[in-house]
C-alpha cells in the first residue's frame, strides 16, 4: 500500500523524481531543496476520468451565470424559452465535442446535449 511522505524541511507533499545521472529513485519537495532516496520503487498514479455528463452534475447554477452565452432554445419540460450552453471540457483525445445545455429558469435546471 501506498503512503504519503512529507518534507521535513517544510511539511509538504514529497513527490517522485528520478535522479538520472545516478539512476535513482527520489522524492523531492517542490517548494525547497528537501529530497530522500526512495525505499520502495513503485509509484503509483491514480487518475479519476469523469465523463461529460458527470461533470455537468459537479456544476450549480449554471443558469445565473454570467459567463456563459445564451441561446433561444425552449426547454422541452418547462417550456422557458432560454438556455445557457457549454462545451464538453474533456481532453480526451476520443471525446467528441459536445454541446451542454442547461434550462435558463433556475427553478427547472433541465440539462440536456445537442
């Protein structure tokens, strides 16, 4: 099992780094010049991928925001006549892109694609 190491120095995250003029695993600080030689050369990396609509599901109150342009499409439960749109901001190289649509009456927030 994986654990975290801190620095000494300064109580930060450690973090691997190859040495490779002495073909070494280390682990560095990122904020001073604190590094340890690794006990164990595994190193793990755990990325979570979320499709395009679970991030959709992460945003609140898209339609107040400011920011995002406006379109004049009615919403198909409410009947309100705007909509706040979005790409898809996945960069997975598979990912086609992707219209978002989120109702413009707040009380609704029916979220839709294109």
């Amino acid at each position: 099992m994986a654990t975290f190491k801190y620095c000494l120095e300064c109580n930060n995250l450690l973090y691997p780094r190859e040495d490779k003029a002495q073909r070494k695993l280390l682990f560095a600080c990122r904020n001073c010049s604190y590094s340890e030689e690794a006990e164990n050369l595994c190193v793990y990396r755990h990325e979570i991928m979320h499709g395009p609509s679970e991030q959709t599901m992460m945003l609140t109150d898209l339609s107040t925001d400011p920011t995002l342009p406006r379109a004049n499409i009615q919403c198909a439960i409410c009947g309100y006549p705007e909509a706040v749109f979005f790409q898809s901001s996945s960069r997975r190289a598979d990912a086609k892109m992707t219209l978002f649509y989120v109702c413009g009456n707040r009380a609704c927030g029916h979220r839709w694609t294109d």
